[in-house]
C-alpha cells in the first residue's frame, strides 16, 4: 500500500467522456489499495477561454482579479471528476487551492509556493478518501487566490508529494513518456526508462514540452521521483530521479527548439563593459539571452551575437536600439528563422568524442552550424530553421540507430 | 454618505457589454461618495450549464460536489465585474464567499446563512474599495463550499445589509419594481411605492417571481429596508418595508400561480386522524400542502383535496397510493390544469367586502372557483389554468380602475 500523487492535464478533463475514462484509471489504482492524491488542471481550453473573455471586459485586468477568474478551471476539474468517481462508488472529495491549503507568496499570477498544509490532506487519506487537490493555484497570506503560473499544475504535484513523503509522482501526459527525439518527427524515436532531474530540466528548456521546468527543479530539490506516463494506456512511462542506471547511454535525447532568434550587433565598440552594458540592458526587463557569441573585428569593432525568446526579438532590438549610441554599435541584424538542436545526458562530458559525433552529423547531412554552447550536460548548435528537421534526424541516426 | 448593498443578478453580467454597464452604474453611485458592497449572482445561463455539465458525468452527484462546482459561477461573476471597475479607473476588491466569510451550517445545496465576518470587508471598505461578493455561496464549519439555494444572492445581499447596518439594500432586476400584477400580462398594472414584507412574502410565493422568499424573511426580522429597482433604468423602484404608508389601497397585487395541481383522495374513511395520517405521509417527504378542503360524504366516506407543487405531483399521488391500504380510500385523482389566484393587502381583512368584490368580479367574468384559502393579507381562489389570465384581468380592473 503506497501514497501516490497522480497528476491530470486539462485533455484529460476536457469532456464527460474523458474524466470518465480518467476516473477508472484512479478507481484500478485505488481498488489496489493504494492511498491516492490526485492533482488537475482545468478542463481543456478553460484558461484560455476565460482570459479571453477578461480581456473583452477589461485587456489591463489586474492580477489578483485574473487569479480569482482562473482558479475556478481547476475547481470546475476537481468537482467534476469526484462526481464521476462517486458514480463508481468510491469515497471522494475534492480540494481547492485555499482548503488544502497551498501558501503561497503575494505575487499574483505567478506565486511561488511557500508551504503546503497537511492535515486537511492526512485526514481525508485517513478516511480512505480519495483526494482531489485543484492545481496551479493557492492563497496567500492576505488570504487571496493566486495562481503559480501556466502549466503549474505539475509543480502542485510535485510539491505536494514532497510534503505528503509520497512513494511516488506520477504525471499523466498526452506523451507516454520522455523520447531521445520528438517520436512525432524522428522515427527511431526511443522512449527512455529513467532520466535525470538535470538532463530533464535541460530538454524541458530546450523544447521538448514533457514536464514543466519548477516541477523538475522542486523534484529534484526534495528528492521526489516523478514519473511520466501517458493518460491513454496503461504502460511504464519514464522515471525521472536524481541518479540513473542507464550509464552505456551516453546521451539521453535530442531535442529541437524552434522559439529562438538570433540578435547582432555589428561595429561594437571594443572597449571594455560594452558586452556588460548590453546584457544589462536586457537583463532589466527581464529578457533571458542564451547562447552568446562574442567576435572581435580588425577595425578596433567587435560583434555580439546572442539568442532570445523569439517572442521577445522585437523587445530585446528596440530596447538596444533606444541605447544605440551609448552602446556605440553601428547596425542591429535579427534573424527569427533559426533553430536551436541540443543532444542533453549526464555522463557526456566525461565520454571524448560526444561533440565531434555530433559535428560529424551534422557535416554528413550538409547542416551548417551556426552559434555553438556547451554545458555540463549538454551541447546545442544554432542552424537554419529549415535545416532543424534533418539536423535532428541525422544527430539521433548516428547516436541511437 | 451612505453604506449601500446592491444585488445584480445573473442577466445583468451575462456578456461583457452587460457587465459594464452594470459597472457604470456602480462607478456613478461610488462617485457619490458612497460605501459600496456589490452582490453578483452567476453569469446568465452558467449554473444551468454547470448543471448540466454535471449530469453529463453523474446524474446522482453529491450536494457537495454540486456546491464546489457551482460556486465557481458567482466567482466568475465578480472577478469579471472587478475588472469592469479597474477599467474605470475604480479601487475594487473581489470576494467570495468564504472570503468573506459567509458562515453556513452544513446542508450543502441549500445551506442557511449562521454569521457573516465583517473584518474583512469593513477592513476593505475602510481603504475606499468597492467590495464585490459571490452570492449564493458560502463555507460551513469543514471549511467546505455550500451554497444557498437557487435564487439566494437576494438572500446574500439582505444579510450583508444587516450585518453590515447598511443604510440601504437595493435589488436589481429585469423589472422596474413590484406591480399590481404581471405588467406583461395586466396593461392597467400599477407599481406600487412600497409594499409591507407580509405583503411580498404572499406576492412571492404567490408566483410574482420579483424576490427570493428568504431574503424577504431575513429583511423582515433584521429591518432591512429593500429596495427592488431596474438594472436597466434609473428610476426609484418599489421598496419594501415594515409598514408602509399607503392606507388608502387596500390591496396591493393581484397574483397568478400556475406552478401548482390539486390531489383528491376520494372515499377516504371518515374517521379520526385520517387527514393527519394523510399530511404526515407528505410532510415526512417534504411535499409543502398548500389549500386544503374537506368534505364530508354522505355514506361514511369523506374527500380531501389539497394543491401541491406541480412537481411534486406525482411524488405525493405515489407515497399515497403506496398508503391505500391503511388510509382507506377508494381512488386518487389528480389535476395539473389549474391555476391559483390570489389577491394580496395589508390591510385587506380590516375593510370590509373584499373578498365579495373579488369573487363579484370572477362571477362576471364567468370564472368557476375551484377551492379558497384566506390569510391575514390575501384571498386565493383555485381556477382552470385556461380562465386564470381572465381571472387576474377581472380581478385586477375591478380594484385598480
């Protein structure tokens, strides 16, 4: 007999057919014996449906106003869902954000969670209820709704298994598991049994949109082993935790991110503090830069190429624009129609050759390469966007075929 | 500078051109310098939805659930209408009901308001906001979601305004006020100043559907002086109070229910307690009895007829004909076909002649009485639903022209 936090996404609550299919997977599970706590989003497209609707009334609303307005998607789930599990006959109840309660910081629509009540939780388990917990949301300590961001459900679950000591995570997804490639786009595509927390959070930052980045980190940071499985077909998902056994795997995936662009700024200055003034510049509204290339000219100029969230290209140009002659450049170059390939795994830098492998197949299959960054755990490369498909195909034949 | 309790209903935040609307009005009256505390039923047809969202998924749900789900309409309510008033440039906060909070005891779906915690919302009324509230919901002693009862965000804003010594409660709906009768039905319908809480109760549960019955009670024993006023004119309304100073009509409406059918239990053995058996049989399944008329046959037997609700009709025709034999009667009939009317006035039983002059006017308009029931403050009259809206017409022209 086991404690176990399952998490469902909003596909799986989207219709009465679905949340009833859901809630025979958590009757099996229950039926075994299991104590089960069990976190959803809201149905479907609800959040989106209703921001839409704010923005007719009000396009500037407030946070704490759209906390209040969005919280009620996953109390709609929760409400649902214990009404289809009454209907097998099981012992139910469902849980909102403030009855649980998840406390939380002030910052409305996207608080941090800052300690998680128990005993609402325990006595319920006590009773061998089933507990349904809404996610994404919480109060604060002016007792206000907030909610912890998009897609933050997984970290609710996450947390809460933390607190609850759980035995195990488990996050159902529209994917049964974690791919060393994007299984829609790359054929050999193989479904990876564990990966680590580390490797995990760099493909999740890197676009391969399995699990949400403060839930790994909050996983790893308390030691919670979250497993991914598909909420269509009972199979083994893939276990993320914090050492693997897999070690003759020297790379565990490769992944592509498509929401890049590249900035340059050409004829810079080349005196000292000017790339400290650049990134500064950004850095002060919150504009994250990934991979920066830095090249020194003959003319006493240097370029700075870096990358941004494509979405915050023409943010991140107008900002440095407005600091053109400050900064002392002569002409600002974007570029949107680029890709970032990544091959991410734990035992990479301490296996010779891993980058050059990947060179050579991006050589063989005629990728030019553009921006290269490497880390602990993983090695990406800029390339045109129109090369990404074939850049990651010809990466994962040469690696896992 | 007054402290004022406004109620809007369900139309009245319908879309977002609605909602603004509505939130033009509040911002004019906060302009004024008033204390504002703003009761919001759910948007238009939400909690049908949501109820049939539910039976999609259990048509046998908990009471719990329901409330959990349910709540989320009102919520949405005043997230939407705070955003309609930050637009305006307005300070606002939004409330639910356990934010408040709204005490209730423990009977989820139609729970009974205990107490209301006025630090939180004098706390915001304090900084000059305008408080919007959840209607129909609030948190019983498990820190459980219950609401009201359909229609009680009456109920909510009467409380509020007692709770909180508010100078005045004022109910916005799709009328203009209270009339003599229905103004779409009676074209010489006059509506009236001022009305008595007796006078409305009768009117109310007479099926002139202006204002829930609880928060009518709770106006009464709290003194709560309710206004009833158009969301869609500004214009006064009718208020209703403890007594008003309109001696010279001596009755103040004539109502119409069709909502109700008559139940005769024919040859039913006379003897003692045989109609306490019969109404014991309803009461302990919570059939409300409205008129009752017993007859004494001629050979030992005697009938009882009764209305009921029309949808307790065929509930209260099978708990009796389940009780044949130990009641003894020959057969049950039943008619959905009727109609009540009633004529409603404070100061009716103290003037002579008015139950003549109404059923003089039901003579000439060739309208048969079925049964009559008389109180302190109405006369009602059971009649074929085909000759009820010539009754109302009748009667109406007869006291009002």
């Amino acid at each position: 007999m086991a404690l176990v936090v399952k998490k469902f996404g909003g596909s799986s609550v989207a219709d009465a057919e679905r949340i009833r299919r859901v809630a025979g997977l958590i009757a099996e599970d229950y039926s075994m014996g299991h104590d089960l706590v069990v976190v959803l989003s809201a149905p479907g497209d609800m959040t989106d449906d209703l921001i839409e609707k704010a923005r007719e009334v009000n396009p500037k609303a407030s946070r704490r106003e759209m906390d209040v307005l969005l919280s009620t998607g996953e109390q709609t789930s929760v409400a649902l869902m214990a009404m289809a599990l009454e209907a097998l006959g099981l012992p139910v109840v469902s849980l909102t954000g403030w009855q649980v309660a998840v406390r939380t910081n002030t910052e409305y629509s996207n608080a941090r969670i800052e300690r998680i009540d128990k005993e609402r939780i325990e006595s319920e388990l006590d009773r061998r209820r089933i507990v349904l917990v809404a996610g994404f949301q919480g109060l604060n300590k002016y007792d206000d709704i907030t909610t912890l961001g998009r897609g933050a459900s997984d970290t609710t679950a996450v947390a809460l298994a933390a607190v609850l000591r759980a035995d195990s995570c488990q996050i159902y997804t529209d994917v049964d598991g974690v791919y060393t490639a994007d299984p829609r786009k790359i054929p050999g595509a193989r479904k990876l049994a564990e990966i680590t927390y580390d490797e995990m959070l760099e493909l999740a930052s890197l676009g391969a949109q399995v699990l949400h980045n403060r839930c790994v980190q909050m996983g790893k940071r308390y030691g919670v082993e979250i497993e991914v499985l598909s909420s269509f077909e009972r199979k083994p998902g893939t276990k993320v935790k914090e050492v693997t056994d897999l070690e003759k795997t020297k790379i565990s995936g490769v992944a592509r991110d498509t929401e890049v662009s590249r900035i340059a700024l050409v004829g810079l200055r080349d005196e000292p503090g000017v790339a400290f003034r650049v990134f500064q510049t950004l850095a002060r509204d919150k504009i994250v830069v990934d991979i920066i290339l830095q090249s020194i000219g003959r003319d006493g100029t240097q370029d700075i190429s870096f990358t941004v969230a494509r979405a915050d290209t023409e943010r991140a140009a107008s900002l440095l624009a407005a600091q053109q002659t400050q900064l002392g450049f002569a002409r600002i170059d974007t570029d949107d129609k680029i890709a970032k390939v990544s091959i991410v795994g734990a035992g990479m830098m301490s296996a010779s050759g891993i980058a050059a492998t990947m060179f050579e197949a991006l050589y063989d299959a005629e990728v030019n390469i553009g921006m290269i960054s490497t880390s602990e755990i993983k090695i990406s490369v800029l390339v045109d966007e129109a090369d990404s498909d074939r850049a990651v195909q010809a990466i994962h034949r040469k690696f896992f075929d």
